[in-house]
C-alpha cells in the first residue's frame, strides 16, 4: 500500500509516466520535488523583480508629486490645488506602503524556500549515499499553540519513511489535513482547512529534552487576509504516553 501511494504521487508530479518503475520511490519524489521547488522559486524571483520595478516607479512617482507639492506651495497656489496636491501625495505614499509590504513578504517566502530547497538537496545526497532507517519521534499527538493570537490546538501526524501526513483540530472550531516531509530533525507541513484550503506552511524543528519531545519553529500564511497575521511562531508539545 505504501509503494502504491508514493507510485500514485510522482505521477501527480509527473514522474515515472512511461518509463520503467524506479528503485527508490522515495528518492525519486524528492527529486521531483527539487525540480518543482526550483520552478516555484523561479517564479518568486520573477514576481520580486517585477515588484522592485514597481517600487522604482511608485517611489519616483512619490517624489515628483512631493517635489510638486512644495512648488506650488512656495508659488502660493490656491487651497483647492494644494488640497488635491496632498491628495495625490496620499495616494502615492498608500501606493508604496503596499509595494513595500509584498516585498518584504515575498523575501520571506523567497528565503524560506532556499531554505527548504537546501534541505531537500541534503536529503536526497543522504538517500543516494547511505540510507538509515531513523526512530520514529513524530508519529503521534501533538499539544500545539501558535502566535501572535494564542491559538491552541492538536496534530495527529503519521510518519511514513520521510513522508508526513496527518489531521489537525484549532481553537474556533478549524479543522483539516497535514501532509509534509520530515529531513533530518526538520518538520515542514502544509495546512489545508476544510473550509479554506491551503492556508499556511509550518516550519519546525524536532527538540528533545529530557523525556519531553518538542517541535519548536515558526508560520507562515498563504491565505493572506485584511487584518490577520501574515507569519508567526509555533511550538508542539507531544502527549506523553503516546507513541
């Protein structure tokens, strides 16, 4: 069963139609997932670019209606010009505010993906070298709460050679699915709410002190809504008694 389900992901990613069936499943779905990986990053680098030439142009935009504004001060314009001087310098303050924001956001993600991508590379050279099987610590009920908000909840999380799947319940009812690798002592995992799809990647790394096991790292929204945050810490305490 779980060589049919890895076997049924690559060819959801597009690996392994036509041709014969590789030997490692596992190492072969992580390379199709470098190879997505890239692409997704391509793409951020390409949308980071096209927001600094924004910037560029909102910024230069800002500075020439300021620059007017102060002219016709000086030459004593009436009040309704200056009244709609200022407005347009409003508007192209709002313009970069907003410009400035998706940036800073989109370095986040562009920095978390280099990171994850760095990670899968290290897994897949550790696959092709020497694989060991490792202890599993994840498998099981976790006591999880998230900031800033104070969010509590619980993770029942599955793990299954390197991949990882699960359910969730939160705070207010919020209710779905995980799914995510583990590499190394490195958890990410991807939070699909059955009511609003794909809204959040967690980051976090496996922590043991003592008989306590814990799962310590940081959020990031992509269900970005007006007033909520954006990105955030967590951390995961497992039940004890449970494997």
């Amino acid at each position: 069963m779980r060589r049919a389900v890895l076997m049924a992901l690559l060819v959801l990613l597009g690996v392994g139609a036509g041709v014969a069936e590789p030997r490692d499943p596992v190492l072969e779905m992580f390379r199709a997932q470098l190879e997505i990986e890239k692409r997704l990053l391509a793409v951020d680098l390409a949308n980071l670019e096209r927001l600094q030439e924004q910037l560029r142009a909102g910024t230069d935009r800002l500075i020439r209606v300021g620059d007017d504004l102060l002219r016709a001060e000086r030459e004593g314009e009436d009040v309704g010009g200056f009244a709609a001087r200022s407005a347009d310098v409003r508007r192209a303050e709002a313009e970069v505010t907003d410009l400035v924001g998706q940036a800073q956001q989109l370095r986040t993600t562009v920095a978390a993906r280099r990171g994850f991508l760095d990670q899968v590379q290290s897994e897949i050279k550790r696959l092709e070298g020497a694989p060991q099987e490792s202890g599993d610590e994840i498998s099981g009920r976790w006591q999880v709460s998230f900031e800033p908000g104070a969010i509590r909840g619980t993770f029942e999380l599955q793990l299954d050679g390197t991949l990882v799947a699960g359910v969730y319940q939160l705070g207010g009812g919020w209710k779905g699915s995980l799914r995510g690798t583990m590499i190394g002592t490195t958890l990410r995992l991807e939070r699909i709410d059955s009511q609003l799809g794909f809204v959040a990647i967690y980051t976090g790394r496996l922590v043991a002190r003592g008989s306590e096991k814990r799962l310590e790292g940081t959020w990031e929204s992509t269900n970005l809504a007006a007033g909520l945050p954006s990105a955030g810490t967590w951390v995961g305490r497992k039940d004890s008694g449970r494997p």
